[in-house]
C-alpha cells in the first residue's frame, strides 16, 4: 500500500509539473488548489467518521460488557 500512495505521490507531481509548464502558474493554480481543498475537506471527514466510529463502538463494548445489578 505504501508503494501504491508513492507512485500516486510521484504522478501528482509530474502532472503539477506539466500542467506548469504548458499553462503557466496561474492556471496551475486554479487546478490544483479546489482539488487540494476538496482533499483535506474528505480526509477530515474521513477522521471524523472514524473518531465518531470508535467512541461509538467503545460506549457499546462498555455498555454490553458492563455487569448490571438487580436488586
């Protein structure tokens, strides 16, 4: 998986790259900054489901392993 997200890291930046040189910085710019922002915006939500996910999971695993008391 590691290999998978270098090469993908190394074709980002070769197309960062042409897109540079064909079009000049400004167009560049336009490109890639909505696609950086739409990024971090989903691998935050991504955080966010998997925090949401786990305290979750822990109050259930609390709630179910819990010894509850009749009196």
């Amino acid at each position: 998986m590691k290999a998978i997200r270098r090469f993908g890291f190394i074709i980002g930046i070769l197309l960062i790259g042409i897109i540079i040189g064909n079009f000049g910085m400004l167009t560049a710019i336009l490109i890639v900054c909505p696609l950086l922002t739409l990024w971090l915006i989903l691998w935050d939500d991504k955080k966010f489901r998997q925090a949401e996910r786990r305290k979750k999971h822990q109050i259930m695993t609390e709630y179910y392993s819990s010894d509850i008391q009749y009196e």
